[in-house]
C-alpha cells in the first residue's frame, strides 16, 4: 500500500505513531500559489492577513496538486526510478527556496510602494515571522481537516458497503451529500448559526458608546415626545442621534445666520414593530412626529449591518442647509456589515425598500409645492439597502430629488447594471454612463464628476468609489474570472503591478476588505471629504459657492480627523 506521495507505508503498528507524508505533487502546486499570494492587490495586508490568503492559497494549491498528481499516475500508471525522483526533489527544494526568497523580496517592494502611496506605517520586520507562522498552521489545519473530512467520507462508504453492493454505497453517499449541500443552501443551517451570531451580537448592541447621552429635544428620538425609547436605539442609532453639528456649529459655519437645530430619527431592532416594515413605518412615523416633513430636505439614510450611519453623509447635508434638513435611519441586523452581507443580504434588500417606502407614501400625500426634497444616502452594506427601493435609474429620478451612495458592494443591481452598460472607453472603476445625464462616479470627486463635460440633469445620482476599494471590487467571480477593472488602465492608487489569479486574488481581496477602513481618507473603503464635493454637486443650496464647499470640505476633514 501506498500513501499520498506514492511511498511505501509503514506497517500498521507503526503507522498511527508517525504523521501524513504530504503529497509531493500537491506541495509543488503549494509553493507556486504561495507565490501568488504574495503578489499585490489593492491595500497593504499586515501580518496576519498576508499569513491567512498565504496559508489558505498554500491549502487550494496543495488539493489542485494532488487531485493533478493523483490523475497523472491513474493515466501514466508507471512510477519513476528512485533516482529520478530524489533529483527532482532536490531540484525542487532548491526552486522552491529561491523562488520564495525573491517573492518575499518583491512583496516587500510592493508593500513599501503602497504604505508611502497611503501614507501608511511601514511592514514591520516581524511580520514576516509572524506571517510564516500564521501561514503554516492554516495550511496544516486546512490539510488535515481535509483529510479527516475523507477519512469520514470513506468510513461511511465502508460501513454501507457492507450491507449494499459499493456502486450502491456511493451512490448514497452522493445522495447525502446532494441533501446536506441542499440544506446548507436553503438556509435551515444558516439560520441555525445566524441565530446564534444575532444572540452574540445583541449584546454588543446593548452598549453604549461613550459620550452619548439621551436627547432632551423632541427633534430627536429617544427625546422626549418620541415614539421609541433611548435605550431601544441600540449603540449606533445612539450614536447617530447623540451626534452631529449644534446649532452654533451651524451658525458659525453660515456666516452667523440663525440655524435649525437638525431632526434626527431612528428605530432600532427593539423599537417596536413584529417585522420589517413595522419597524419601518413606525421610523417614518417617528419622523412625522418630530416635524420633518416641514424641512428644506430629508434623508432616508439606509444603515448597514449593525444600524451605523456615515456621519459625513448627514452632516454635509445639515452644516450646507443650516440644519433646515431631518434625516432617518433604521435598524434591521444585529451583525456587523461584511457578515449581514454575507449571510442575510435579503434582510437588508428588504429593509431598505420598507424604509424609503414608509417616507415615501407620506411625502407624496403632501402638496407638491411644499414637498421637502427627498434624498437617499448610504455606505456600503447601506447603498445596497437603498438601492432595493428602486428598480433602475429611471425609478431614481422619479422619486427622489437624489441620491448618493458612497463604497457600493459588487452585488448593488443598479450599480451593476450601470458599470456594466457604460459608455464605450470609460473604465470599471470610473464609468460614464450615458453620457453622465443622471448617474456619475468620482474617485477623486472634485475632478471626476465634472466629467464628461455634457449637461447633467437633475436629479442627480452619484457613486462615490475608490479603485482601492475592495468592498466595491470583491465578488465570487474573482474566483475564475478575471475583472475589467484588472484588464483596464489600473486606477489611481492600484499598483500596475497588481494581476489577477485564480482563486488567490480572490482571496486577496477578501482579506483586503477586513483592512478596508484601515487606510487615510480617499483609498480602500474611507469616504469622508468628498461628500462634500457629491452633495453640492447633487443638491446644492441657493447661493452654495465653491468657497463654501471648500469651507466644508476643511470641516469634514477635521470630523475624519478626530475618529
């Protein structure tokens, strides 16, 4: 009997005494996408991140190898001499070890080159070590549950061998296989784990950040005269009604005009309501009560996983009308972003319909002449959401007096259906999309959404996208294809450098968006200044000048500044 490597194995009294020789085939295949592990991407991966794509891209190269080198032998059915093969591993190691050598020293080059574009702190030496330590034990770990997993399959296919013919037995097995793949997609698994994250997450969403405190207007929820209850806010509805400009920060801002102190409402999953929509229109309510169909402007702000709301989203929008404005936002997970995504996206495709519905229906009942105008904004997790309430553009413009979304995700369907229909020679990364009458991107906003130079309509839609972010730019298909946005022109702060593999840029950038906020302001997935630039451009008040945008612009920089 042979093992995986095709070598003799020890006696069986020995055997459970000494460890799995690896596959030299798979071990091959293992280097080659450590190799491409440490090829660039879109941010600089720190220690831990580079260990994990490292070890899991090691754990995919070694099971490709080894089905390969497995296949090979079925079909050639002839062993090479004992020579041959310790020459070939020889020659093997050697590659193997300078090969390594000089991608450690490339990947050094290119982590250096992205740190001083993002102004971020240099690779520690230590990294390395902590990157190969990191490395080894996710791949031994993966390896040897893969093992164990075969090992089980095999028991099992022993077991009913026993009483049914093999072809039988394994057709079997196929079958519960098929029925446990089927389970795990039609959710009876997910909503088992997800019903443990929510009870995880409840607990954080309990607390309180420090420094917010209950509101003692009644233009804000939690206040007195609301309809939902301080603590029923949950921690970033707290924190989205206890901040944002006072009214002197907004009167000093407007040259000392008299300002409107800000509505702010919310609900939170424990604000009321049995379902979604409950809890939407008891928000929508919420708003009504504390006046806000009475100001210039509303913002339906649609949150992300745990309720959180960008702050200079909102706060654009107040200092730029003097706080004539009332926003509202709505809690739906208790998950963070990226795992709500993940694991309940269809919660948040609903939420963000129920929400701009509940606002809608009573701002259409108002007389047209007195209608405030109605926006919508989110980021990230919360773009999809707003998006939901609309079919396509066309529904934008006819409900809405704009929209801004700030790091949508690859999944958004307008956002998709916009960059993949974009004007001929214009890139993924910074489309124009007819001719930029309704829909235009920025990166850098002040220089992009000027362009092109045609008259752009109202209302206004604007995408606010980093070539470096990878919340935007991740997608399953990265793993067996490769995206426009790596066969086009690079964008601004994407290293030339930077390719795409299969199944190793997949994970790159998967771990890219763990670090995605983690960079200064205008790369990876941190919007802050350029709000300003995409308010104004999109509902610019009466008298708005490039000097108050600028004066803005300084404003939000400093919020950024202070966290």
């Amino acid at each position: 009997m042979t093992d995986e490597s095709g070598s003799s194995r020890p006696p069986q009294q020995y055997r459970r005494w000494l460890p799995d020789r690896y596959a030299f085939g798979g071990l091959v295949v293992a280097v080659l996408f450590v190799w491409l592990s440490l090829t660039p991407t879109l941010l600089p991966r720190g220690p831990f991140f580079q260990g994990l794509v490292t070890g899991v891209s090691a754990a995919v190269g070694y099971a490709l190898g080894f089905l390969g080198s497995v296949l090979v032998r079925h079909l050639v059915r002839r062993e090479p001499s004992a020579r041959v093969k310790t020459w070939v591993r020889r020659g093997a190691l050697v590659i193997g070890l300078v090969g390594t050598a000089a991608m450690l020293v490339w990947f050094a080059n290119w982590q250096d080159q992205l740190r001083a574009l993002m102004s971020a702190a240099s690779f520690p030496w230590t990294g390395y070590v902590v990157t190969v330590i990191v490395a080894v034990l996710i791949f031994v770990l993966l390896v040897a549950i893969s093992r164990l997993l075969l090992r089980a399959v095999r028991w099992v296919e022993r077991k009913i061998s026993r009483v049914v013919p093999r072809r039988i037995s394994a057709t079997v097995i196929g079958v519960l296989a098929v029925a446990l793949l089927f389970a795990l997609l039609n959710g009876v698994a997910v909503r088992v784990i997800m019903t443990g994250l929510n009870n995880s997450f409840a607990a954080v969403n309990q607390e309180t950040k420090a420094g917010d405190e209950p509101p003692t207007t009644t233009l804000r929820s939690g206040g007195p005269e609301s309809l939902v209850t301080w603590d029923s806010l949950g921690r970033q509805g707290r924190s989205f009604i206890s901040r944002g400009p006072t009214v002197e920060e907004l009167s000093a801002f407007n040259g000392g005009r008299p300002a409107l102190e800000p509505i702010r409402t919310y609900a939170g999953l424990a604000s009321g309501g049995d379902s979604i929509r409950e809890s939407a229109q008891l928000a929508a309510d919420e708003l009504e009560r504390a006046g806000g169909f009475d100001r210039a402007v509303i913002g339906v702000a649609t949150t992300t996983g745990t309720g959180w709301i960008n702050e200079s989203l909102a706060s654009s929008l107040e200092y730029m009308y003097n706080g004539d404005t009332a926003i509202v936002g709505l809690q739906y997970s208790y998950l963070p972003s990226w795992l709500s995504f993940l694991v309940d996206k269809e919660r948040a495709r609903q939420a963000g319909e129920a929400q701009f519905d509940a606002v809608y229906d009573k701002w259409k009942q108002l007389p047209p002449e007195t209608r405030p105008k109605l926006v919508v904004m989110g980021e990230s997790l919360g773009s999809f959401g707003g998006e939901s309430a609309f079919g396509n553009v066309d529904d934008v413009e006819a409900r809405t007096d704009g929209v801004l979304f700030t790091g949508p995700p690859n999944a958004n369907e307008i956002w998709t259906d916009v960059t993949t229909n974009r004007d001929p020679g214009s890139p993924e990364w910074l489309p124009i999309y007819e001719q930029g009458e309704t829909v235009r991107f920025g990166a850098r906003a002040p220089e992009d959404l000027p362009r092109p130079d045609t008259p752009w309509g109202k209302p206004r839609m604007v995408y606010l996208q980093h070539a470096s972010d990878p919340i935007v730019w991740w997608s399953p298909e990265l793993l067996v294809s490769e995206p426009d946005w790596l066969k086009e022109e690079r964008g601004y702060d994407v290293l030339d450098s930077t390719q795409w593999f299969p199944f190793v840029t997949f994970l790159q950038v998967a771990a890219d968006m763990a670090v995605s906020t983690g960079v200064p302001d205008g790369h990876g997935h941190s919007y802050v200044v350029d709000i300003a630039d995409a308010w104004s451009a999109i509902l610019a008040p009466d008298g708005w000048t490039p000097a108050d945008n600028e004066r803005l612009r300084a404003v939000l920089a400093e919020m950024g500044a202070d966290g």
